[in-house]
C-alpha cells in the first residue's frame, strides 16, 4: 500500500485537530453481502433533475418507443448533465410527479414502460487512452455521469479543469463515512479493477500525475482488493485513512492525505487537487470503454426495519418500493425513511420516488434508530455552552454561535463566521448535548441566503429591464425629438427657399409702364 508524502507539521497538526465524530456504523448489516440485481420494475420514473445544475430537456415524445442507453433528455449548459433510457421500452408521459428534493414538490420526468426485451443500442469498445482529453471529456459529458457519492456534481465539468489548468493529483474517495452505507464497499470489493481502470482514465485526461485513493480503515477487505488491481500502476496509491465521520467529505479527505487545505471559498482545483468518488470512476471506465451512460448503480438497502438489508444493483428510475420489496420487504415498522445516510440522507415521504444517479442507499429506521444520529429536535434544551460541537466541527467552526446568530434573524452575522463553511455534515447535531438540531438552523439559513440570492437577481433583472426600457424610451424621445426638430428645420429651410423664391421673381419682372392723363 503506498502513502503519500506529507509534510511532518501537516502531519502533526492533523493527529491533534481532534474533529469528526464516531457514529455507530450499523455497516454490518450488509457490508459482506454481494451485489444482488433488482429486476426491472412495471414503469421507470427518470427526472429531469438529477444533478446540481440546470435540469435535462427531453428530446423524446410520448408514445416513442426508445432503446437501452438511448437519450431521452439533453443537457441544457455546461453545469447540467443528459439523461438516458434504463431500458428499453415506451415513453409513456412527461410529467410532474414525486420526485427525490427536500421541499417534497413534485419535478417534472419522463415516464418510461419497460417492454421486458432490455434490447440496447449497439455497443462501443474504445482503448481509453488512444483517446484525447477533450474526447474522453466530451464523452463523459454525453453519458451523463455525475458524482455518485451524492454531490451529483457533473464529471465532465471537473475534468475539463484539468485541461485548463495543472491539476497534478487525482484523490478517489472511497471513504464512505456514513453509518449504514456499504454500496462503495462492495464496489470496490467486487469490482476493483473497474474502479482503478476508471481513476486510470480520469488521470490520462486531467494531465495528472497521481492517483491517491482513500478508503478509510474499516474496510480491509476493499483495500487489498484495489492493491491487488493498482499493483501495475505505481501512479496509484491506496491509502487507508481513520474511520471518523465526515472523513469521506472531500475537504477532510484532501487535508488527510495531501496535507493542503483548501481556503475559503476556493476549490480543490486552487491547491491542485481533483476529487472523485470511487462509483463515478466505475461509471466513467463503463462509458469510454463501453460506451456504456449512467443507467444503473448501487444502491444499499439497511436499517432496522428490512428483512433482509444488502446491496443492490438497480436501474435509475426504479421506484425505492422496488428496492424494499426485493430485500423481502418490513420485518418491523419503520417511523422514518431516509434516501441515502441517516447524517445527510434525504428523509422521504412516499416509497413511489424513484433512485436517481445519485441515491446511495435506502434506511428504513425503527424508533430506536431515528434520533441517534442527532437529526430529531423534539426533546431539544437550551445551550449550555459546552463548546462540544466546536471540536468536533471538521471545518473549525462555532456552530453555537452560527445557531444564535441565526436564530435572532442575523444572517448576514452568520455569514461573516463561516455559515457558508459548513459542509452540512450534521457532526455538530450528533455530538450536542442538548439534542439541538444545529444542522437544521444551517440548513434553514443555508436555504433563506440562498432565496435572498435569487430575489436579488430577480430583482436585478427586473432593475436592469426599467433600465433599459427607460433608457430605450429616452433614446425614442430624443429621436422622436430630433426627427422633429430636423422636420423643424426642413420647414423653415423650405419656407425660407420659396421666400427667396418669390422675392427673386418679383425682382426680375419687368415694372409696368405708366400712363399719362390728358391735359
């Protein structure tokens, strides 16, 4: 196993910098059980929005009967991504339905009616790196491919970073830090040397120079499985990092393993870093090698209440009922379902939202689950200035003081303190004393800012059109004015010209002759 090279003050400050916390993992429910396919389900529900940027529009009508791997919606701008047939089948409707977002509103989707044959357009098998780096860019771009550990941030756009800038380092996070989660796992149990081809590739179109994959230490068996698959390639380097949360967050993951950190407001890219999650260098091996979009991936089915939790392969659109079902449905009933981890995951209302690029698991919790993840704010105290949540922040925040601030309307205040830091994480919830929900009033005014930030354009926009209409109806007068005025002019020149005129003739006319009268 390789280990990069770090500074030995980088190394001593992060052995003393104690923040993160130990959640009880509850990965034992499915971490050794192997991969399971769920068959397609009666109708597959693809929304539009299914990563940070502008939504896919589609391109198909209804009644269209599409292929696997078919596009059905483009992507509209650099910071979206296309969306993809599962399957092959009928487009049975576009419409507003359920769809996977912490408002619970419904989001426009394509409905799509499996027709049980799974025929696929034709495959693609392509040498990797006979290819350029704006090629394999353009390509990930077309299938879709998206950061799989939740962010849904489109992969094309941070791959093309590196071809505008030097980005010598490739971090892979394979931390997996959430309690119940094991689909990164047993990816890179079963399928390593996908995982390692596909961090292969990334580096060849950055322009990279190495490759470090971090995968925290609780997870033995996925380690020797990626040292094995990377024992030809010494540009790659497994690492195994300390099980704490929020390791697998990538600010933390960068710190541990390059020593650097990012400032505030930047990016990985400043400090010459990209980051990538282990399932999306999967995804991107599949798509330049096979020409394979994102249409599937593996989702992780935990929690107290299912009969028999594993890991499932499963195609995006199928409703999360599907998912529960397959592993043998309810053994006890669940008070909460959350789409992804109980520390960041997406608590949902209705089973009938379906998996999208990027759903990591399904929880369905019991009552003695819900609440011990700090997330439940019914039995919460007052402050008692514990400073507990301070060191464990892995940012190196206040989030007592944050929460005050946010709580007496100052958000700007907030702002000022590093508001717009917070990862989100939910460590400082966890370790709260009081059992206050500090995340929420985060999230909360994460939320107001950005509201606040969108009237603020809307009110720009709208400032800027009186602008212009103002400015466009004085530049009208001043026509309006001057055409006047030049018609004004014409007139009088007019006038003036026949004046001369006439008095001209009369000048030039003979005078009449005069008569005498008679004596």
């Amino acid at each position: 196993m390789g280990s990069p090279s770090i500074p030995p003050l980088a190394r001593l400050a992060r052995l003393l910098n104690p923040w993160g916390v130990h959640p009880e993992g509850r990965k034992q429910l499915t971490a050794d059980t192997e991969i399971a396919l769920v068959p397609l389900p009666d109708r597959l529900v693809l929304p539009l929005s299914q990563h940070i940027g502008a939504p896919a529009r589609p391109i198909v009508e209804v009644g269209t009967r599409v292929l696997r791997n078919q596009l059905l919606a483009e992507a509209q701008g650099a910071i979206s991504a296309p969306i993809h047939a599962p399957t092959s089948g009928i487009v049975v409707g576009i419409a507003e339905v359920p769809v996977p977002h912490p408002s619970g509103l419904p989001g426009p989707a394509i409905l799509l009616e499996p027709d049980g044959a799974d025929e696929a357009l034709p495959a693609e098998h392509n040498d990797p790196f006979a290819l350029s780096a704006a090629e394999i860019s353009r390509r990930v771009a077309e299938a879709g491919i998206v950061g799989m550990g939740g962010a849904t941030f489109p992969a094309a756009v941070k791959l093309s970073l590196g071809q505008k800038t030097a980005i010598p380092t490739l971090i892979l996070n394979g931390g997996e830090c959430e309690p119940y989660l094991t689909c990164d796992d047993r990816l890179m149990r079963d399928r390593a040397d996908q995982v390692i081809d596909g961090a292969r590739i990334i580096l060849h179109a950055m322009g990279g120079r190495e490759v470090l994959i971090g995968v925290e230490n609780n997870k033995p068996v996925a380690i020797a499985a990626l040292e094995a698959a990377a024992g030809a390639f010494p540009e790659v380097k497994v690492v195994a990092v300390p099980s704490r949360y929020p390791m697998g967050s990538e600010k933390q993951l960068i710190e541990w393993l390059t020593g650097r950190e990012i400032p505030a407001g930047g990016r990985p890219a400043d400090i010459g870093v990209m980051v990538q999650n282990v399932g999306t260098a999967a995804a991107i091996h599949r798509a330049i090698r096979f020409g394979e979009p994102l249409t599937r991936r593996i989702v992780t089915v935990s929690g107290g209440g299912v009969r028999t939790p594993r890991n499932v392969e499963v195609r995006i659109g199928t409703p999360l009922s599907a998912l529960l079902a397959f592993c043998g449905g309810l053994k006890a009933e669940a008070v909460r379902y959350v789409m992804g981890g109980p520390m960041m995951g997406l608590a949902v209302q209705s089973l009938e939202i379906p998996v999208i690029k990027g759903s990591g698991g399904l929880l369905a919790l019991v009552a003695g689950e819900v609440g011990s993840y700090g997330t439940e704010d019914t039995s919460a105290g007052p402050c008692i200035r514990c400073a507990s949540c301070v060191g464990a922040c892995p940012i190196g925040l206040m989030p007592l003081d944050m929460a005050a601030l946010i709580k007496h309307g100052d958000l700007a205040a907030s702002v000022d303190i590093g508001l717009k830091d917070c990862i989100g994480c939910g460590t400082c919830s966890y370790v709260c004393p009081s059992k206050i929900p500090l995340v929420h009033y985060f999230n909360h005014a994460k939320g107001e800012l950005a509201a606040q930030d969108r009237n603020k354009m809307k009110q720009d926009a709208i400032k800027q059109l009186a602008d212009a209409r103002t400015a466009r109806m004085e530049q009208e007068a001043r026509e309006k004015a001057e055409a006047a005025a030049r018609r004004k002019a014409e007139r009088e020149k007019a006038k003036a010209e026949a004046a001369a005129k006439a008095a001209a003739k009369k000048a030039a006319a003979p005078a009449p002759a005069s008569e005498e009268s008679p004596a």
